[in-house]
C-alpha cells in the first residue's frame, strides 16, 4: 500500500494544483515520474484522468471520480494506521 499511497497522494496533489510543474516540484519527483505516474493508473484503470493541454491541465469525469476513490482509500488507510477502524472494513 506504500506505494500505492504515494501515488495516491501525488494524484490527488496535481488533482488540486492541475499543475504538473508545481507537483513535480512540491513532491520532488521529476516532470518524467510524474506523467509515467499518471499514465500508470490511466492504462490500469482504463481510463483518462486529465485533459492534457500546451498551456492547461484539466480532471476529466473519470479524474473527479478517481479523486473521490483516491481521498476515501487514504482516509480508510490512515484511519486502520491510528486504529479507528476495523480491519474488515478495508
């Protein structure tokens, strides 16, 4: 999940800034990690999540219904990490 969580996070950051200069910088990970990251869960969920433009970047449907998936799993996650939760929730 560790992986998997930095993804998450890492989405969820250029989801907010819709800036793949500002993620890259702010989650110190290279303009090439950050598009290969992004093209990753786009080919295993099928799917676009951003509008890719020269000058703008914009969540599609499916980016805003990722998002939704993606705070809810870290939610759950840091909630079994403090022992909110219970583990057949996960």
């Amino acid at each position: 999940m560790v992986e998997d969580q930095r993804e998450l996070r890492v989405f969820l950051h250029l989801a907010q800034t819709l800036s793949f200069g500002r993620t890259s910088q702010d989650c110190h990970v290279s303009p090439a990690t950050l598009t290969r990251l992004v093209q990753r869960l786009e080919a295993r969920l099928g799917q676009r999540l951003f509008d890719r433009g020269p000058r703008q970047v914009a969540l599609t449907a499916e980016g805003r219904r990722f998002r939704e998936y993606a705070v809810a799993a870290l939610d759950l996650w840091n909630a079994y990490r403090q022992g909110d939760v219970d583990p057949g929730e996960l």
